[in-house]
C-alpha cells in the first residue's frame, strides 16, 4: 500500500471512529507550562495515559504506548533545552525516562512514568527560571565528564582542568547535584555499558576495557550493584529486545 492510500485510508478510520490525534494547540500549551516550570498550570493541563486515542505505532498496545511516550519525553527535553535546562542535564533525564519504560511490562508503569516525567521537569524548570540551577563550574563539569566518559577521567583531573581545587569542586558538585562528583561519573559509565551491552555485539571484557574499568571483575561488580544484573545477565535479557526484526 503507497503511503498516499495509507494516509488517505487511517484519516478515514481516525475520522469515523472519533480517534484523532490531541489538537497540535493543546499540546503546544502543555509542553510550554512544563518547560515554563509552571507546575499548577501542568497539573491542570495533564490528561491522565489512556491506551485509546493515540495514534497507531504498533499492533502490540504496550509497545505502542511506549513508542509514544518516546516522541512525548524526547519532545519535552527539547522544549526544555530552549528555555535553558542545561543539553547534558535534559538529555540525561529523557534517558533515565526512556530507560525505565524501555523495560516496564505493565500499563500502570507507563501511566507511572508519564505522570512523573512531566513533574520532574517542570520542578527542575522551576528552579531554572528563578535562578536555581546549576553553578557555571558545575555545569562545565558535567561537559567535561560527558566528554571524557570513555577515558576514565577523575575528580583531580576535573579540579585541574576547572582551576579549582578537587575538596571544593565536590562540595559544589555534591550541593547542586545531590551526589557525588565519582557517583556520577560512574552511573555515565554504566549507563554507556548498557547501551553497548544492548545494542553491539562487544564482548562484556571489551566493553569493562573500553570504559576504563580496572578489571574485569570490577566491571562486573560495578554493573550489578547499578542494575542488579551481571553483565552477561543483561545481555541475555535486553540485547536487541526492542528490534522489531523479521
């Protein structure tokens, strides 16, 4: 079927059966009240997850679900990206989200996750607009370890490369964040672990080497202590899981 007859032919069955998508303004005013930090306006405004009225993405209805809680929280970390959540922060909530739906295997998780999302943001939001957010060392710092994720790098050569003293850049660290300078650098690395465990075909010793783990087995233990599973027990589980491959 050409993408013209499709079109043509879901309109129709969207026109018949009363199953549009939500009006473009709606959710224009809705985007605009999370990422203005407007938390009363979005609880106004926030219609609770229903399973019907979304557009069709997949014959399951889980997985549909979770398609278009993807495009909602990817939308949402853009919008605010432009009114001034620092990229890295943004981005790194829209994975946290997208990772806890990628393996939720009931609706009323999703419907969890959706409310949640839009509060964190509103709430970090919030604390941007009235000058809250993080320090111009703080966020340089982040950069750095975004940067730097692959190398190892450390609280030391941080300080250094910021022209503080380490005890004073994870203090304000640790104060704006709410962990640790070496908390963080490690979630990144497991996190980046898990993409590689998931979605390439590296054994887990090349990738605990690649990330700069000292051992093999610190590797190991340090990804179970963050996931509660082996990396090897990851991989069985979610490697290529999502790919819809025929």
């Amino acid at each position: 079927m050409s993408i013209n007859k499709e079109l043509t032919h879901r309109e129709f069955i969207q026109r018949e059966y009363g199953k549009l998508h939500s009006p473009y303004e709606k959710e224009l005013e809705f985007y605009s009240a999370v990422s203005s930090g407007n938390i009363e306006r979005v609880k106004e405004l926030y219609t609770p997850l229903a399973v019907e009225g979304y557009g069709k993405l997949s014959e399951d209805p889980l997985r549909n679900i979770k398609y278009h809680l993807v495009i909602t929280i990817a939308l949402i970390a853009r919008f605010c990206i432009e009114a001034g959540m620092p990229t890295e922060t943004s981005y790194t909530i829209s994975d946290i989200y997208i990772n806890k739906l990628d393996v939720a295997t009931a609706e009323q998780q999703l419907r969890d996750i959706h409310r949640e999302v839009f509060i964190e943001y509103a709430k970090r939001m919030q604390a941007v607009n009235s000058g809250e957010a993080y320090s111009k060392h703080v966020l340089m710092c982040l950069d750095l370890i975004y940067d730097n994720i692959y190398s190892g790098i450390r609280v030391q050569e941080l300080a250094e490369a910021l022209g503080l003293s380490a005890q004073y850049l994870s203090k304000l660290f640790k104060s704006e964040v709410g962990i640790t300078v070496s908390e963080y650098i490690m979630s990144r690395r497991i996190q980046a672990a898990e993409n590689m465990l998931k979605y390439s075909d590296y054994s887990s010793i090349d990738i605990g080497n690649y990330l700069n783990f000292s051992s093999h087995s610190h590797f190991i233990s340090a990804f179970r202590k963050h996931t509660g599973f082996t990396p090897k027990q990851y991989r069985e589980q979610y490697f290529r899981a999502n790919w819809n491959i025929k």
